[in-house]
C-alpha cells in the first residue's frame, strides 16, 4: 500500500478525527473509503460545457440582450 501525506486545516482535522472516531474507524481508513466512494462515483469530473453547467441559471438576471450588437455598449471598451 502507498502512503500519501497531506495538509488538513485544523477544523476540517478536528472533524475527520471526530468522524473516525464515531465510526470506530481509523482516519486512513475513513479517508480511503470517502475518497473511493468520491472516485466511484464521478463527482469530480463533470460532463459538458459551461452553459449546461449553469443552465438552471440562464435567463434569471434582467437586462439587455446581447451588447455586442449595439456599438454604443461598446464604447471605450479596452481603453
């Protein structure tokens, strides 16, 4: 088995330390059986474009449609 050594602020140590205790596991064990279950599941890799990511959000702010189009938007832009 490999060993990897990390750096935890201390309240997320003091939790990880509360949690193994509560579990009546190691830490090592707890953090193996989290960071499996993580990479199991794929939580760490998302699938698709920015848009699809924040589509729940698109159309929630009011304003103008597309500035680009309207020159006086654009005036002094870059300066």
């Amino acid at each position: 088995m490999k060993t990897l050594s990390l750096k935890l602020p201390e309240t997320l140590a003091a939790r990880l330390t509360a949690a193994a205790r509560n579990s009546g596991r190691t830490k090592s064990a707890l953090v193996r059986e989290v960071l499996e279950d993580y990479l199991a599941n794929d939580k760490g890799v998302r699938a698709g474009s920015c848009l699809e990511l924040i589509a729940d959000l698109v159309g929630c702010v009011e304003g103008p449609g597309d500035l680009s189009f309207n020159k006086k938007h654009m005036r002094g832009f870059g300066q």
